[in-house]
C-alpha cells in the first residue's frame, strides 16, 4: 500500500477539490479566509502535498458547498 498522500487516490481527491472550488467561484485566497488559514494551507491541499482528513472534508464541503459523502462515494468508484 503506497503511502496516502502520494496514492492515486489522494491525486484524485485533491483534483476534485480544486474543481469543486472553482466551480463554486472561489479562489485560492477566498478559501482560505473563509477557513481562516493561509493561501498556502490551500496551495499544499491542492497539490497533494497534505492530506485531507475527515474534518477537514466536512468543512470545506460545507464551505464549497458539496456533500462530502458525495466526494467519498466517487473517489471508492474506480
């Protein structure tokens, strides 16, 4: 099992998350306001450099506006 942050699957969770923000009109920084984290914080999410945990799924589903169920149903899909 490779380690998760460098998986297929955490490539494919961080790209959905990129396209779910720029669905919902946001940018990078207004992501971050709105989570009270630097730009950066987003940056490294994105890119897979961090993983996304549980919490932090719920909330930015809740911010971007997504089901976080949603995003974990597609990603099981392979």
């Amino acid at each position: 099992m490779p380690k998760t942050i460098t998986s297929p699957l955490q490539k494919k969770l961080a790209t959905m998350l990129v396209e779910l923000r720029k669905k919902a009109g946001l940018r990078q920084i207004d992501l971050a306001e709105k989570l009270g984290v630097y730009q950066s914080w987003v940056t490294h999410l994105e890119s897979g450099q961090r993983r996304v945990d549980v919490v932090e799924l719920i909330e930015l589903g809740r911010i971007i506006g997504f089901d976080p169920a949603d995003v974990v149903r597609k990603l099981n899909k392979r």
